[in-house]
C-alpha cells in the first residue's frame, strides 16, 4: 500500500516545493546533502539582484535538481499537480459562496447607511456609531474566512479522494513551482478535481440526497 498522500495547496517557494513528500515514513529519501544545498541555493536567489549571478545560480539548481530527480524516479513516486487558481473559479460551489457573501455584504451596507443616517440625526454617538462600523467589518470579515476554508476543505478532500484512488503519493499545487521537472514526471488533475466537486455539489442538491 502506497504511504500518505502529501497534499501541498500553499504558495511553494522556488525549487522548495519538489521535496516535502520524502519526509513521509517509509518512502526512499534523496541525499540530505542535495536538498540542503538546494534550501540554500534557494535563499541566495531571494538575496541575489544582478541578473548573470542569478542565471549561474539556477544552473547550479537545475543541476542538483535533476539529481533528485532521479531519485525521485528510483523511489518509484507518482507525483500529481493541481491550478488551484482554476478550481477555485471553476467550482460552482465558489458562486453560491460568492452570492451569499454578497447578499450580507449588501444587508450590512444597509445598516450602514441607516447607521449613517442616525449619526446625522443625532440619535447615537459617534463612538456608538464607531464601534457598530467596527462590528460589522468583523462580521463580513468572518464570513468571508468561513467561505473560504469550507471551500478549500472541500477542495482538499476531493483532491485527497482522487489522489488515493489513483495512487499518488504526492500533489502539489501547480506544475511551475520548481524551476526543472521533466516532462511526464507530474500529472495534471486540475480537470478531474473540478468535475469530481461539481458532481458532488450537484448531487448533494438533488432531490432525496
């Protein structure tokens, strides 16, 4: 049975972002000595500015890149990148979150101005009238964040789904997060992932489920 899948949906630093997944119990791990290397390489190229060090440094990674590479190969991983950014837009479950957001949006916006208009009148204070701006801020605030997070934990656990049956040991959040990877190595199931949520969306609203 293939160990734990590695599920990477945060924005991965150049090159740092190919090795979480030997970290796992059980899987064969590359040269410690190779992937300090790379960290290090990878913190000079935040610090270098002129453009020819630059490009004599991502030789340097390209080079210890393909070394890992090969281990990755000899290890036996199957490695499976999603767009994020596309699942997101793609979900029609995004819409319905968007739609709700925005009808609180639109309620507290009323408040707002009846706020407003009170403050005119005199009849709350203006510390009053602060502390309730305040307030709702924090609810649209909220809303927004519980949006989200239901969202990505359906993504995640539908990616996690699709992963498990297909046997991928490790997915990552899209393909250009390392600066080399040869071609074939990582499958794409952006597409897989949007319809597997679409499909359960779909059903969780049919009648009877």
């Amino acid at each position: 049975m293939r160990q734990t899948v590695w599920i990477v949906l945060v924005v991965v630093a150049l090159v740092a972002g190919f090795f979480g997944g030997w970290l796992s119990k059980g899987t064969a791990a590359p040269d410690a000595g190779l992937v300090e290397q790379i960290e290090q390489l990878r913190q000079q190229m935040a610090e270098l500015a002129k453009a020819s060090e630059l490009a004599a440094l991502k030789e340097q990674v390209d080079s210890l890149a393909q070394k890992v590479e090969a281990q990755a190969g000899t290890a036996g991983l199957k490695i499976a990148y999603v767009n994020a950014e596309e699942v997101f837009l793609k979900y029609k479950g995004t819409a319905t979150a968007v739609q709700q957001f925005s009808e609180m949006r639109e309620e507290k916006e009323k408040e707002l101005q009846n706020l407003v208009e009170q403050l005119q009148a005199g009849e709350i204070t203006r510390e009053e009238y602060q502390r309730r701006v305040e307030e709702i801020q924090r609810e649209l605030q909220r809303l927004d964040l519980e949006l989200t997070a239901k969202i990505q934990q359906e993504m995640i656990a539908v990616i996690t789904e699709v992963a498990q049956e297909r046997g991928y040991d490790w997915v990552t959040r899209k393909k250009d997060v390392v600066l080399y990877s040869r071609a074939g190595l990582m499958d794409d199931i952006t597409t897989v992932v949007i319809d597997r949520l679409n499909a359960k969306l779909e059903a969780e609203g049919s009648p009877g489920s």
